[in-house]
C-alpha cells in the first residue's frame, strides 16, 4: 500500500499534551508505512489487548487489499481466480464505486495497470510508453467492474484493481469500529498518516500537523505548514512531495490522473480533507490532487459535507494555501 507517512507529525503534538488522563499508546509498521494510536484506557483495556487487536485488524486487511501481498484477495481477483470477496474487499469496492460517481472519475481503482505502467506498482519498473497509452486507457474506468455475488465481474480480464487511494483510511475506519465496539471514548488513530478521532485529549481537540510540501521532505513532523484542530472527524492528506521519481530531467508524481493516463502535474502541492469517514476523506483527498487546486476548490465548495485544507504553488513558485470556511478557526499556519 502507500509508502509514504505523516505518523510522526500527530505522535510529536499529541505527545507534548498533559498527561492528566491515562492513555495506551502503541505503535509499529504495516501496510509499507506505520501506524500510531492512542486510546483512553477504559474498561479494563490494557496495551497488549489492544495492540492483539489492531494487529488482527490490519493482518486481515492486508490478507484482503493489498496488492504488495501476492495471496491477498485483490491480488488473486487482478490475476482472474476464482475467488469471494470478503467484506473488507466489498465495502471498498463498493465506496470506491460511489466516490468515483461523485468526482467524476477523478478517483478510480481501476487505475492499477497505469500506476504499474509507470513503475509504481509492487515491481517498480516504469514500463510506460505514448504508444501503450491507448491501451492501457481501455483498461481503467470504474464502470468497467462490478461485483456478482461477491464475484469482481471485468469488461476485460486485464484489468487490475488498485485500492492504495483509499486502503488506509479505510483501515482507519475499521480500527475505529474496533474501538467503539469496546466503548472506547476517546482515541487517535493513525496509518500512514491517514487519521480519525474521537472525544478529546484531557479536554481538548486533537491536534494534528501538516507537513511543508517540499521535495524529499522526508521526516514528518521536522517543518510544519501547518496544525489542525480535530474532533470527532477523520483526516486525511494526499500530495506528490515524498513519493516521485526523476527521468532525463522529468518528475514523475505517484499520483495518476485516470481521465489522462499521464502522472498528475498541476501546482496542487498538499490536499488535506477532513470527513466523517478516513476511508473517504483519503479518496477525496486523491481525487483532489488530480483535479488540481481550482477544481478541487469547486469541488469543496459545492460539497458542505467536507472539509480542506490546500497548498498550492504560486506564479513565482512561492507557497500558497486555500481553507474552508468552517475549518478557518481551528488551523494555525506556521511561519
């Protein structure tokens, strides 16, 4: 899944909070990035239980969507076995299919073969050429599958599915069930920088940090844009400033735009998007580093259910940055 993490950004300010009120805090790797979660320690809950818990939790999900796990559910389905989805995979596909409806095909897991094509994939071999666009083309677009009966129906057996965009909010999602399931009151939870959270820390929100968009920023949390206040909501930001590579001069984004076939190059540097799910504030987030920041703007805009946070580049390549309305009182930019 995502190689890139802003895990370290939310551990350094909600480390720096009073500790008035007893919290678990546990932390490790997954999905090819990290994970950091805090919770209140309610109910006889105790570190280890916890930790048993989420490594349950993202072992399954691992098993289920991720395409670096070559006997994962999707795995199988790109390579056409016969196989079920469980109901990881279903409630994925099924949300995917519904945002890509919503952004006009500007998020679309369809986009596998493209991201593989231009070395992005699990082997990370650029393989992408002008004359195989046309054909790669025939392969992505979200009407093209379905689901039967639990069954991935393709209009064409090469097309392959890639849930990247979307996998690791929804895990943050899942994780968040698992903990109201326990009637867990307040928690922060984080994978690869995709965050939700509930109640508050020792009465106040949540704080949660967003990086400087520059090349090879590479530590999280070391230049700060700027912080969030977050309560009750899920988090999530997307941008090309950790994961691109450069050919004869040329960067090329991990970001794939699927309308174009071609590496997203707009001046959209950060999208950050606050929504009540992590699964769909992590896909709205993709869709609107491909639409760029005037799309995305409009796109915010007409749809009062999100939340965002952008930074983009100026004429004179100098950092600019757009806000919501209602997010305006509870972010802070940095200097």
């Amino acid at each position: 899944m995502k190689q890139i993490s802003l895990g370290l950004i939310i551990w350094v300010l909600v480390t720096g909070c009073s500790r008035k009120a007893e919290f678990i805090r546990i932390s490790g790797g997954t999905q090819g990035t990290s994970f950091s979660i805090i919770c209140g320690r309610e109910h006889g809950l105790t570190q280890d239980l916890v930790y048993k818990g989420v490594s349950r939790i993202l072992t399954d999900i691992d098993n289920s969507l991720s395409v670096y796990n070559d006997s994962s559910i999707i795995s199988r389905m790109n390579r056409n076995e016969n196989v079920i989805a469980d109901r990881y995979f279903e409630e994925v596909f099924n949300l995917s299919q519904k945002i890509s409806e919503l952004t006009g095909g500007t998020f679309d897991i369809t986009v596998g073969p493209l991201v593989r094509a231009w070395g992005f994939g699990p082997d990370a071999q650029k393989r992408f050429s002008t004359e195989k666009l046309d054909t790669l083309m025939a392969l992505v677009g979200f009407k093209k599958v379905r689901l039967e009966n639990g069954r991935l129906i393709k209009d064409n057996p090469s097309i392959i599915l890639d849930v990247n965009a979307i996998a690791q909010g929804y895990t943050v999602d899942v994780i968040g069930r698992y903990f109201d399931s326990l009637g867990v009151k307040s928690y922060l939870i984080e994978v690869g920088g995709e965050v939700r959270v509930k109640g508050t820390k020792n009465g106040k929100m949540w704080r949660i940090g967003i990086d400087r968009p520059f090349d090879n920023n590479l530590v999280p949390g070391a230049d700060l844009q700027a912080v969030i206040e977050l309560n009750d909501r899920a988090l999530a930001t997307s941008g090309n400033y950790r994961k691109f590579y450069e050919e004869n001069g040329v960067k090329y984004s991990h970001t794939i735009d699927p309308l174009t076939g071609y590496p997203v190059r707009n001046r959209l540097l950060s999208a950050t998007i606050i929504a009540d799910e992590c699964a769909v504030a992590d896909a709205i987030a993709t869709a609107s580093m491909v639409m760029g920041h005037e799309k995305a703007i409009e796109f915010i805009e007409n749809h009062s259910e999100f939340e965002a946070y952008f930074i983009y580049s100026g004429d004179s390549g100098e950092y600019l940055s757009w806000t919501s309305k209602t997010l305006m009182d509870r972010i802070k930019e940095e200097n």
